[in-house]
C-alpha cells in the first residue's frame, strides 16, 4: 500500500467574499425590525437595528449589535443598559427616522421610561428592557450581551426587513390561531373556575401547541384571560372589551335598520313583537333586576338576532352570531346586575318603529340603547 499525502487533498481555503457580495447574500434574509433605545446623561438615544437574537432563556438574555460608531452603540457602553422595542408592521416611517442621522429622533414619538430610564416605544408588539452584562468588538460592530430585566408583549404582526425594503410578514397561521382561540375563548367557555389550558384548546382546535399558547398570550394582553406565569384563567369581562363587542353589535344592526324599516310584511313584525314581548318574564321593571338572568340573556339576543335577520343577508347574520355577545354577558350579567326601565322601553321604541315605517327613530333609539351599558353600570353590566 502505498503512502498518501492527506495535506495535499484538503480544499484550499476559499478567499473572503466580496463586500457587496455578502451584503447582497444577507439581504436574502428577512428579519424583524427593532429600535434600540437608552438613555444617557440626560439624552435619549435609538437606532434601528435587525441584528438582535435571544441568547438563553435561563437567565433570560439577548444579543444586540450596533456599529461601532453608532452613537446610540457608544451611550450603551456608557450608560450599561438598553431597550428593545420590536416594532408593528405599520411602523416603517418609525424605522425609517430610526436608521437615519436626525439629531431628534424622539421628537413626535410617544413613549414611556424603562426601569433605567431607557425609552420605549408606544405602539412596539413587544419590549425587552436590559442590563447589559459583556461587551465585544466584532469587525467594524459592537455585540452586547444583556440580562433581560423586563418584558412586555402586545398582540399584532412585526415589520420585516428585506433586501434593504421595510415590509409585512404574511402571519396567516398566527392571525387564524388567534381568532379561533377567542372564539373559543368568548363562546365556548364560560366557568372562570376552570383553567385554560394550551394543549388541550390546540387539541380542540386542531391547532400547534405554540401557537394556541400565544394567542392565550395576546388575549391576556387584551384582558380576556389572566395570566400568571404560563396559567391563564378567564377574567370577568373588562367593561371596555364588551363595550367595544357593543359597538360592533350597534354598527350591524343600524346597518340592517336602515335597509328593512318600512319595508317589512305584517308576519315579520308580529315576530318581532313577539319576541319583544318574551322578554319581558325575565324582568323585574319594578324592582329594575333580572328575575333570569339566562333566560333574559337568551331571549334579548333572539330579538336583536331577528332585527339583523330582517336585513336577509346570510353574511351579515353570520357576522352578528358571530360576536358570541351571549356567552359574554353569561360572565358578566347576573341577578345582582340593575336592569332599568329604560332596556324595556327601548325594545318598545324600536317596534314601533317598525311598524309606523319611521326609520330615523329606530336609528336614534339603537344608538341610545347602546348606551345604556355605560349608563347603567352599577354591580355588573347590563345588557343591551
């Protein structure tokens, strides 16, 4: 056998890519978009940068790099902390004013102080605020390596970076997982006693794990859920949260008033009569309280549901049931909860209206009905 040469058949050393050539190579990877803040002697500082990683999760750190002559890199160094602000897909002009050299870069940007004073930014889907523990000079950059004192994350979708041009990630899957979790969450679940776990609403759902988990995640943010630590629990409804699912509810049902009022047949408004009137075994109008609770629940929305229907839109009926407003106020409606006259008298209102052809009455008496719950609030929420 004979002697063989293992230098000679190792690859030489490929020379260093070009500049423009890496740079081009680079810029085929899509990144998020952060702005780094600190503040320094009395001045704020902050650079876009897309050059940020987690580096461990026990303890909690990250990875930042800046150039050397950032002047935001040069206060880091200087002050020993910093914030990452994760920007939302509509903020590129906040990028864009970021990577730039303007002397005010904060001026119009509304923002809060971190635990060291650092900026953060209104508006970001997630902030990281750091300490920083090492620093290294990489090439023309500086890494810092920082302990992460403090999060905050905010539903919505990240801007991306790509081939030098700011733009939106397609988060379909992200997008559906959350819609699909507070549908479940709104209108399957209504004991607060029971804990929300992830992996069983994935597996109910058909859904990953991780992504179930993220929508419980942003669903806290919105003050559906609790959170604490990685449990979450049902909240009872935040007056703001079933306000707002009132506002929808208005908007529909103005919309469906102005198309059917005066153009209804005699059966219809019969129904809607009807179903005015079976509202009525569920209250007290006397004392102002629920005698059921549930059954006023169940037979306030079928007369509301009837008014949308009259519209004869399977979309707009679809998109109304869609709210899931009576699971809502099963968690915040009880016999505690003032039921006033003026609920009754609205319903009557609005059949009248229907009846007599006036539309511009029905109008104004839905919109006061909306009303009511901010009107009328005392131990609960009442329904409208």
């Amino acid at each position: 056998m004979s002697d063989v040469d293992t230098t000679s058949s190792q690859a030489p050393v490929p020379d260093a890519p070009e500049k423009w050539d890496f740079r081009d190579a680079m810029g085929r990877f899509a990144s998020g978009v952060t702005v780094i803040t600190t503040h320094d002697d009395g001045v704020d500082f902050g650079a876009a940068a897309s050059a940020v990683s987690s580096l461990s999760d026990e303890p909690p750190m990250i990875l930042i790099c800046l150039n050397v002559t950032s002047t935001t890199a040069q206060a880091i160094q200087r002050s020993g902390v910093f914030a990452v602000n994760v920007l939302s897909e509509d903020s590129a002009p906040i990028a864009q004013r970021f990577a730039s050299k303007g002397d005010d870069k904060f001026k119009s940007v509304p923002f809060e102080r971190g635990h060291a004073g650092e900026p953060l930014l209104s508006g970001s889907i997630a902030q990281f605020e750091v300490d920083v523990e090492e620093t290294v000079r990489g090439g023309t950059h500086l890494v810092f390596l920082g302990r992460v004192r403090k999060v905050t994350s905010l539903p919505g979708n990240p801007l991306a970076y790509f081939r030098g041009s700011f733009g939106r990630m397609e988060m379909h899957a992200d997008s559906a997982a959350l819609r699909a979790v507070r549908d479940y969450v709104v209108g399957k679940v209504v004991d607060v006693s029971v804990p929300l776990d992830a992996e069983h609403i994935a597996g109910v759902l058909e859904i990953e794990v991780g992504r179930a988990f993220s929508a419980l995640v942003a669903l806290a943010n919105e003050g559906l859920v609790r959170r604490t630590g990685a449990a979450f629990e049902l909240e009872p409804v935040p007056d703001q949260v079933l306000f707002d699912y009132y506002a929808a509810k208005l908007a529909i049902e103005v919309g469906a008033a102005a198309q059917t009022v005066g153009r209804v047949g005699a059966d219809e408004l019969a129904e809607l009569r009807r179903l005015k009137d079976e509202t009525l075994q569920y209250i007290d109008v006397e004392r102002e309280v629920f005698s059921d609770p549930e059954g006023w629940i169940r037979s306030n929305n079928a007369f509301h549901e009837y008014v949308v229907a009259l519209a004869g839109s399977v979309i707009l009926n679809e998109t109304y049931k869609g709210l899931r407003l009576p699971a809502l106020e099963l968690r915040a409606i009880t016999q505690a909860t003032r039921a006033p006259k003026s609920v009754v008298d609205d319903h009557d209102v609005i059949v009248e209206g229907y009846e007599s052809g006036d539309v511009d009455l029905v109008l104004r008496t839905l919109e006061a009905h909306s009303r009511r719950p901010k009107e009328t609030r005392t131990e609960g929420i009442q329904t409208v």
